[in-house]
C-alpha cells in the first residue's frame, strides 16, 4: 500500500511480534510456512533476527490475505483472534498490565491498536451504563481483509478480557456490518451476533471497575516460555494441538470441540488424526495439564491454589489427585 504522497508504507518494528505470531499460528493450522512467505514476500527467519529488515504494509496485507485463503478457513481472522495471547505480543503485554482496572486496560488497549494493525482503529465509550468497543476501518483495503482484522480484534478482546479478570466475560451484544449465522461466531463471541452498521462489542457497565488480576500476565508469559515461536510447519499434529493448548492454558484446558474449531475441523476429524499418531487428545491434555504443573511447581512463584485454578481445578485438592495421578507423587512431596 503506499500513502497518498506516493511514498511506501512500512510497518512499525512493535508490529513485527504480531506478524511472527501470524506466522507461527498459520504452521499451527498446517499451512507452509514457504508458502505465506512466498504469497507475502516477508520472510519470517530474516523478521525475527534482522532488526533493519523492513516490510511494507502492503506485504502484511498480503499475508492476511494468503493465510485466509491457504487455511480454507472464512474465520481465519475470528480463530486467529482467539488463539493468540497479549502477551505473545511483548511491550503490550508490559503496559497492559500497569493498568488497575479493566476500564483503565481497554483504554489503553484502544491506544496500542496500531501495534496490531494499522488498517483498523478501536475505539472506547462508557455512558455508565454499557462499555461499548467499536472497530472502524481507516484504510482502502480488501473486504474480505478487513473483515479477518475485524474479526480477528473481536475475538482477542474476549479473550484478553478472560485474562484480565481470570473468568470468562460475556458480551451483552456484537455486531456486524453484515448477516452471517456461522455457529462459531456465537462460540468464540459468546452471543449471538447482530447485523449492525459497524464492528462493535458492547460489555456491561459491571466490568469497568473491576480490577485486573496482573499476576495472570505473569502466568501467560511463563507458558509462552516454553513454547517457541514457530516459523516452520511440524510433521506431527499432535505437537501442533500440544502447542496449542499450553499456550492457551492460563484459564484451563481448552475442551476437544473448543481446539477442533479453532483448527477448523470437527471433533471426529481431530480425534481421528491423534488416533493416527497414536495417541489420544485426552492424553494430550493430561500431559500438558502434568507439564505446566510442574513447571509452575519447579518456579517457587505460584502457590497451590493458584497453580489449581490456572489448571482448571476450582479444589485444591482435585488437582493433588491429579497430580498424583500423574506422577505417583503429590505435588508438596515432588517439592521436597
């Protein structure tokens, strides 16, 4: 894309974190990682390691547009959304997480939206009565773009509010700029979504003051930790749905049907290609729910309840069984 005085547009270097986690999302959806370079011109080994490697805006356009249409995926940009975690994204992460409250985080949030994208602003209104999210579009691009950078900020608003507040949050009502009755836009958004003039997501008033549990960016970036980034595709599928439910742990284990959707297949097709490996998404899920306990117990930093609940356990001592289970020992023995 090039501006109007007919100069190149380039991304900004905050931007690049985001580009790589697009990368790295697209290997996790079996798409060649070869290929979006190829489809982009952007090369991700170069992104990460040359800080003078520069890339056009129009070229990151082009990746949303070629993950789009290799992924087969029409919510390319919703799954997308949902998968990734704020903290992924460095320097955000950071200042999100001196905010106090959530009002406080959204705002902020509204004003690092170009370290996402530049095609798209957010905007923040509180009447106090509703907090309403709108997403306007700023530039000429593809419909069809627009529409995943869209999508893709609604469902990772959701989702970041989910760590701001350490429970799942539900929106009184989400809009669009046009009708579509696709199941997993009430599954990602947690409504029903509605025909409307904009791209809009309206919370109530309840969540503004409501104060934001910090620690939990500690406890995002600790998975993130162990999962490196991913700029080639993986033979093993089972490794990308590992990969996928520990980086996305900090809340629990994501349920079979909530990581088939996201990997746009169905439960049956995603239990069938474990079989094929050998092995069983319940078994997956225990080694990773086993992986990140240990890896919190080994860190001093957490203590037993709170390592229950990023785990999904609402009793400590359902995840001591657990854990025993596991490992034949229980967790405050393995410590000692």
């Amino acid at each position: 894309m090039e501006e109007s005085n007919g100069k190149v547009k380039y991304i900004t270097p905050q931007q690049k974190p985001f580009i790589l986690a697009l990368f790295a999302y697209g290997a996790q959806r079996d798409i060649e990682t070869s290929a979006l370079s190829q489809a982009s011109g952007i090369d991700p080994l170069r992104l990460l390691n040359d800080n003078n490697y520069a890339v056009e805006q129009k070229q990151l356009n082009d990746l949303w547009s070629a993950a789009t249409t290799l992924s087969k995926d029409k919510l390319f940009g919703l799954h997308f959304g949902e998968s990734l975690q704020l903290a992924a994204l460095g320097v955000v992460g950071e200042i999100i997480k001196t905010s106090e409250t959530v009002g406080q985080a959204i705002s902020i949030s509204a004003s690092l939206t170009p370290l996402i994208t530049d095609a798209i602003t957010m905007s923040v209104q509180y009447d106090g009565s509703t907090i309403r999210i709108t997403f306007t579009s700023t530039e000429h691009v593809n419909e069809n773009i627009t529409k995943q950078i869209a999508e893709f900020l609604l469902a990772f608003t959701i989702q970041e509010l989910d760590g701001f507040l350490f429970k799942k949050v539900k929106p009184k009502q989400v809009t669009f700029p046009f009708s579509d009755a696709a199941s997993d836009y009430t599954r990602v958004l947690r409504c029903v979504p509605k025909m409307g003039s904009v791209y809009e997501i309206v919370f109530e008033s309840g969540y503004w003051n409501e104060p934001i549990i910090t620690a939990n960016y500690d406890a995002q970036k600790h998975l993130l930790s162990k999962v490196s980034v991913v700029v080639e595709s993986s033979e093993s599928f089972q490794i990308k749905v590992m990969e996928y439910l520990t980086k996305n742990a900090f809340l629990g284990i994501l349920s079979l049907e909530d990581v088939a959707a996201n990997f746009n297949i169905t439960s049956r097709s995603l239990q069938r290609r474990l079989q094929e490996e050998s092995t069983t998404f319940q078994q997956i899920a225990d080694d990773v729910r086993k992986s990140i306990a240990l890896h919190y117990l080994e860190s001093g930093k957490y203590r037993m309840k709170e390592i229950s609940n990023i785990l999904g356990y609402n009793e400590v001592s359902a995840f001591s069984r657990a854990f025993k289970r596991w490992t034949g020992r229980a967790p405050m023995e393995y410590l000692a």
